[in-house]
C-alpha cells in the first residue's frame, strides 16, 4: 500500500510534466523493466543474448531524443541510436560466439531468440511515451472538469484509469465471485467472473473519464475495451513468461507488488494499441 501511494501521485505529477521528464521516466522504467527480465533469466542459469535485448530501449530512447530535439536542433541530427543499432547486431554474434567457447554450450540461436523476446517485450514501453506526445494527434476539444489540456495527458490518464479499473475489479470480482478458472495452466487464481467483472468496469470506468476529459463517452468506452481485453492479456503474458522461468515476479523494487514488469504488465499491452488507434490509424 505504501509503495502504491507514494508511486501513483510521481506517476501522475510525471503525466502532468509531460516533455523530456516524462520521457526519461518513460525510459527509465524501461531499462528497470530490462534489468529484471535478464536477471530473472539469470537466476535460473538462463542466458539471453544482451545487445540483442538492449534494442528494446532504442524506441523509448527515440521518444527521449525528439523530446530534447524540440529544445536543441541539433539533438534532431545526431544518429546515435542507428549507430547503437548496428553496434548491437554486430556484437550479438561475437558475444555468443565467446561464450560458447568459453562454455563449450552451444546455445547461439536459443540465447540470441530469447534476447529478441526481451527486446520485443521491454520496446513496448514505447506506447506510455507516445500517449503523451501531442504532436500528431488528431484535433478535438479537450476538458478535464474547468482546466483545458492536451490531448496526450488525456488519453494517458484515460488509459492509466482504465486499466487500474480492470485489474482492481477482475481481482475483486474474482476473490468475492470467482467460480469458473480462466487459465488454470498460466495463472491459477484468475476466473471468467473475475475477468467479465474487469471488463465491465473498464467501461464504466472508461466512459466516465471519456466525457470528464473529453466530452466524449464513446472515446472512453474504446479506451476501455482495450484496456478490458489486452489489459488481461498482457497480464496473462506476463504470468506465462514467469512460469515458464519459474520465478514468482520478475522484481522487488516496489514492496508487495513485485518488480516494474510485474505492475505495468497490462498497461504495456494497452498503451500502444490506444496510440495506435488514435494516431497511428486515426
């Protein structure tokens, strides 16, 4: 409880912020989230190719780079992240092959496809920080109560209350009326009641701050489909790599509630579809 009232106020005063703070927060939550995935590789005598995982931060980074690019232009010309690029293929090889003589393991491709997954995983984070971007954003009037803002702190707040609406009420809902298991196999205390339970109150919950920060129910209701359905993947993802590594959560940088993967599993699957939908298709 404590980690959760001291983390939400920075969470959302960042949100607020907005520009490079956020941004760097964004990233990072990125490299924890990067961190945690290895060692939890680690901790059970797993390897995962790094420079071949460390690509994941090169979207965020990118997020970071045109925040700062908007202060200097000169950050808008430098090429850092193509050149870490090639870096990383380059040295994932030699990295395997070294080990592998050192080790006499022959896991090249089992490691290097494992440092892709983390890639995959951690650049997922790069959804967080385009909500907040509201360049490019399709333009519509914003209100929240009596204050004006941009169209990128709205769909953030939008998403982060949706989604914490779906995992507080699928926990709830299944604690106090859960019957049927949704996946026994990959997470044995989640039930089909609890599951509905969260949808319905992604919703709800949706279409209340749809019409408080924009007017629009409707927008909220998409909002919180997304966060209904991916929301509950993401967390179900999330539990599967934990099992299938066979750790309890993937951190304990947050007390109680696990490490930074184990809290932003649902949101890193939903925040890129709403940027998607609204941005990317909008």
């Amino acid at each position: 409880m404590l980690s959760a009232a001291i983390g939400i106020p920075i969470l959302l005063w960042l949100c607020w912020l907005g520009g490079v703070p956020y941004a760097a927060a964004v990233l990072a939550l990125a490299v924890l989230g990067l961190v945690e995935m290895l060692r939890a590789y680690w901790s059970k005598g797993i390897q995962a190719n790094i420079p071949i995982a460390a690509l994941g931060l090169f979207l965020p980074l990118g997020i970071v780079q045109y925040r700062l690019a908007l202060y200097d232009y000169r950050w808008g010309e430098t090429h850092v992240r193509e050149w870490l690029a090639v870096a990383a293929v380059i040295l994932a090889p030699i990295w395997e092959l070294v080990s592998s003589a050192r080790t006499g393991e022959m896991k090249i491709g089992r490691n290097i496809a494992r440092g892709l997954l983390c890639a995959a995983y951690i650049s997922l984070f790069v959804g967080l920080s385009n909500l907040r971007q509201p360049e490019g954003w399709p333009d519509s009037p914003v209100h929240w109560v009596r204050v004006n803002i941009e169209n990128g702190l709205g769909f953030v707040l939008l998403t982060l209350f949706s989604v914490w609406a779906v995992d507080t009420f699928a926990y709830l809902i299944g604690k106090s009326m859960g019957r049927d298991k949704l996946a026994p196999a990959i997470s044995p205390g989640k039930t089909v009641e609890g599951a509905i339970g969260g949808f319905i109150a992604g919703l709800l919950v949706g279409a209340l701050f749809g019409y408080l920060l924009f007017a629009r129910p409707v927008t909220g209701l998409f909002v919180g489909a997304i966060a209904g359905t991916l929301g509950q993947v993401g967390d179900l993802f999330e539990s599967a790599l934990k099992r299938e590594i066979g750790i309890k959560d993937f951190g304990t940088i947050m007390p109680g509630h696990g490490g930074v993967l184990d809290r932003f599993d649902s949101l890193l699957f939903v925040a890129p579809a709403v940027w998607l939908l609204w941005a990317g298709v909008g």
